[in-house]
C-alpha cells in the first residue's frame, strides 16, 4: 500500500562539529520519501523553485517516490540554513526561507487522493489542512510540526491536530505546544484535543508512543559516530509510516514495531549529509538494524532478580 506525504522540498545549509554543508538536497518530505520508499511506494507532493537541482532526487524516483505531486514553478525554493553546536539533539535555525512554499498551494493529482496512509510532514499546517480537504479517508492521518510553525502558526496546528490520528514531535516542541514539562502530561494534553497516538521522540535518548493510557518506548541506536543530525525526526517519520503502509496492519504490536523501524531509519540519516546515506541502505541494512535493536534491550530473567 502506499503513503502520500506533503512536506518541504528545500536545499539545506547545515553546520555541526565536523563539517559543513551548503545547499544540500533536504526538506521534510525529501527525508520522509527517502526512508519511506525503502519499504512501500511513496507520493511526493511540494513545490520546488527553478533553482532546484533536481537530478539530485533522482535516487528516490529510482527507489519508487512518484514525484507527479511535485510542482516546479518559478522562484526561490525552500531554504534552510541550522547549526549543531555539541548537543546534537537540538538544531538552532539560523534561516528560513520559505520561497515558492509561500505562495504554495497543493494540490493532490487524483491518483494520489485514495492513498490509504498520509503523512503531513512539517510545513505550514494550513498546508497541512489544505491537503486533508483532498484526501479520500485514509486509514491513518500523521502530522508533524516544529517549533517555528508553533510560534507563529498555533491556533492552525490546534485545528489540524483535531484531524489526525497520529502526531510525532520532539520533547521540546511536545513542551512548546503542550505548556506541560512533563512528557506523559503533554502526551495526554494533546490526546485529549484529537490524535489517539502521539510520538514523542527524544533525539539519542529514543522515543515513546502513547496511545490511551499505554505508552510504548524504543531507544535510539547508539551510533559512535553522529555525522549530522538534519532529517532524523522526518526520517523516522519515513520509517514508521513506511513499515505500516508495508504491512497494513496497525495493531499495537505492528505499531511498535513501526516505532523501531523508524528509529532505525532515524539512525542511519545521521550518518552521513542530506539524503546521502538514506539513498545508499538496502533493505538488509534496515534489517540489520533492526536486529541489533532487539540485542539493544534483551536480557534475559531467571527467576526473581531481587530476594
Ligand atoms: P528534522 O527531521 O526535524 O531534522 O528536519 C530537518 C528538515 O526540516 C530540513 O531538511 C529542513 O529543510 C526542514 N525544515 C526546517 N525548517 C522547516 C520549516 N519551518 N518548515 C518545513 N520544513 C523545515
């Protein structure tokens, strides 16, 4: 089955401890489809400028991303230029620049308007909302935001969050939105005005999924080498949605698995600059992966631990 995502197409200026690019393939739907299409076919939709090299996507139209959603008008794309400083959990924006997506309308080819799985990947959420109005009932709604669309776009997230099944943020967006500091608190605060399952991931400390009065939780792999953190969120994001649009199935169990696929996808973004490593991983890698996860937590019990 395939999933439909809409989400930023930008050219990405990153800077952390050990090195520097400029202009690089990025955006939240370009890390989405990236993750996502390793596991299920993909619809991108977004706007790109005429100054978008878009030869550099042509990995993920090998790998299956339909890019017939995907306008290229004239103007400035997306950019985004952020720092890392040593804590690489958290991105400082040093730019935006929101270009063509400012005056971006999407609009979903009919082919794209039954997608059984949407992701709304972060962008503005009247984008979010516009998008909604075109789908056909999807079996699951995802969104996602960042702190710069809560500041200054607040009571639009409140109304699509009305609107979704399902939302991923991190702790300190989680807060930002919530006003709760405690993250169990929050979870509820933002189950109670719509999604019933919140993700909140917690960069190199992993993730929890609530969902009623569960909560799930999977660590992050512990890489030895974080390269660059741009694109993990949206590429976990990729993972989740792309294992449930792999299997259609969206029980607790699969959903959790989801949550370690995603996590394991978030894990090999950071290994390299923009898509770069992403495009590269094979569906052995994910694998991989996601075995050494299962080593991660298991330990084994015989008998009472304490007497
Ligand atoms: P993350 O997965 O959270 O690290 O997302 C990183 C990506 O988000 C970068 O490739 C940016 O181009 C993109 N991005 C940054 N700011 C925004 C924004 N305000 N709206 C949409 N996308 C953004």
């Amino acid at each position: 089955m395939s999933v439909l995502v809409v989400g930023s197409v930008a050219l990405d200026s990153v800077e952390t401890p050990f090195g520097k690019a400029d202009n690089v393939v990025g955006g939240s739907g370009t890390f989405f489809s990236a993750a996502a299409s390793l596991l299920a076919p993909v619809q991108l939709v977004g706007v790109v400028g005429d100054d978008y090299p878009l030869e550099q996507l042509e990995p993920l139209r090998q790998r299956g991303v339909d890019m017939a959603g995907l306008e290229q008008v004239a103007g400035e794309s997306f950019r985004w230029r952020g720092r890392y400083r040593h804590d690489l959990n958290s991105a400082e924006t040093l730019e935006t620049h929101l270009g063509v997506f400012s005056h971006f309308s999407p609009k979903i080819p009919p082919q794209f308007r039954t997608a059984p799985f949407v992701f709304l990947a972060n962008i503005d959420p009247r984008l979010q909302l516009d998008v909604l109005q075109q789908v056909e009932r999807p079996k699951l709604v995802a969104c996602d935001t960042m702190n710069f669309w809560i500041e200054s776009r607040r009571p639009d997230i409140l109304e699509l969050i009305k609107h979704v099944d399902l939302i991923t943020l991190n702790d300190g967006e989680a807060r930002q939105l919530t006003d709760c500091y405690n993250l169990v608190k929050a979870a509820r605060w933002i189950m109670e005005r719509g999604p019933k399952l919140v993700i909140i991931k917690k960069g190199e400390h992993g993730a929890f999924m609530f969902r009623d009065r569960h909560v799930f939780f999977a660590p992050a792999y512990p890489l030895e080498d974080v390269f660059d953190p741009t694109g993990a969120g949206d590429s976990f994001a990729g993972g989740f949605m792309g294992y449930i649009a792999q299997t259609g199935d969206l029980s607790d169990a699969n959903l959790r698995r989801a949550v370690v696929v995603g996590s394991a996808m978030g894990s090999f973004a950071v290994e390299k600059f923009s898509v770069q490593r992403l495009v590269e991983i094979s569906k052995q890698d994910v694998e991989s992966r996601v075995a050494e996860f299962r080593r991660l937590v298991a330990f084994e019990q015989e008998g009472a631990l304490v007497s």
